[in-house]
C-alpha cells in the first residue's frame, strides 16, 4: 500500500491507523492528537480522502455529538454502520 497525499492527509492517516479495533475517536480527538486542535472540519476532509478504507480505518471516526458522520469508502454510511457494529460499537 503506497500512501501519497499532503503532509496533512499522512498524518491524518496515520493517527487512524493507532485507533484500535472496538473504540471510536471524534474529528476533533483526532485533531487534538495530531497536534491539530482547531483542524477537526481538515481532518474530516483528509479522512474523506482515505484511498484505503477500511484499510486505514476511518469508520472510527465519528461527530463529537456521537453522529456516524460521513463515509467514502464503499456503501457509505450503511458500511461504516456495519464495521462499527462489527467491532462492537454501540451505535
């Protein structure tokens, strides 16, 4: 799997990649992590552009409000409902 994005988007991506399998991290956890705490609307953008989800495991990300929020990897939302739920995530 050959990554390619902007420094961004890699960092993004990688965070995504240490959020273990069962939890769930908000758009703005992520930004806190990645030394981002006002960058939560980027993050959710960089995370739109996963080219390798579920790979990259951006349906462990969710809206602080405990919303699914968006998904682009294939099925959409009804995909990221079903990984969740396949971790254990109570939705």
């Amino acid at each position: 799997m050959r990554l390619t994005g902007t420094k961004f988007q890699l960092k993004v991506w990688a965070y995504l990649r240490k959020i273990p399998r069962g939890s769930v991290k908000t758009y703005s956890q992520v930004a806190k992590a990645i030394g981002k705490p006002l960058a939560a609307r980027a993050v959710a953008n960089a995370i739109g552009k996963n080219p390798f989800a579920p790979k990259i495991p951006c349906h462990r990300v969710i809206r602080s409000d405990g919303t699914l929020g968006g998904y682009s990897g294939r099925g959409g939302i009804k995909t990221k409902r079903f990984l969740l739920k396949k971790e254990g995530i109570k939705l």
